[in-house]
C-alpha cells in the first residue's frame, strides 16, 4: 500500500486520539479526579466527554490494528507521533496553554522527521 494511504490513515488516527485526550482534558477541567472515593471514580467514568473520548480512542486503535496489518511498523510508529503534534495545537488553541521554545523546537523535529520518512 501506499505511503499516502498510511499518511491519511494516520493523520484520521491522531486526530481520534488527539480529540479523546481532548474531551478527557475538558472533563478534568471541569472536576479534577477524585481517586479517594470510589463512586467519584464511577461518576467521572459515565460523563460525556470520558465515555466520547473513549470512543475516539477506540476508533484510533482500530485503524492503528488496521495500519499495523498493512504497513511496516517501523514506518507507523514515527509517522503516528503527529499524534504530538495535534495535541499541541489542542493545547494552544483549546486550552491557551503557553507553548516553550522547545516544546516549537520538538514539534519541527518531529514534523521535519516525517518529512524524511515521506522521501524514503
């Protein structure tokens, strides 16, 4: 198969994965964990955002099952750390977090790193 089916898998895969950490991060937001009370734990676990995000987690297994069947791991694992990169841009656009110099620096490496993968 080819390595822009991989990419497109890959990219629709972090993307999923990006939006449950996401939905996960906007719960914990809301109510921080409480792990000294067991029916806490629970009532955390059935919200929205906690159930939708596992769904979304789900789904970006799946196709990441799917990629590992069909392509060389030691191509899908560099190329599914875009996964890093949407999480970044989450946190910067959705949460207003403030990004370091080396937080940029790491996301242009991993960035240029599958550009090297994509000539090979």
């Amino acid at each position: 198969m080819s390595f822009r089916k991989l990419i497109v898998l890959a990219a629709i895969a972090c993307i999923c994965n990006t939006t449950a950490n996401t939905l996960w991060k906007i719960q914990f937001n809301k109510k921080p964990l409480n792990i000294s009370c067991f029916s806490d734990i629970i009532h955390t676990f059935l919200t929205a955002n906690i159930i939708g995000g596992v769904f979304f987690y789900l789904f970006s297994m799946l196709l990441f099952f799917y990629m590992l069947s069909h392509f060389n791991l030691s191509v899908i694992v560099p190329v599914t750390s875009l996964t890093y990169v949407f999480n970044i841009i989450a946190a910067y656009f959705i949460f207003n977090e403030k990004l370091s110099i080396n937080q940029l620096i790491g996301t242009g490496i991993i960035m240029l790193g599958l550009l090297v993968l994509s000539k090979s």
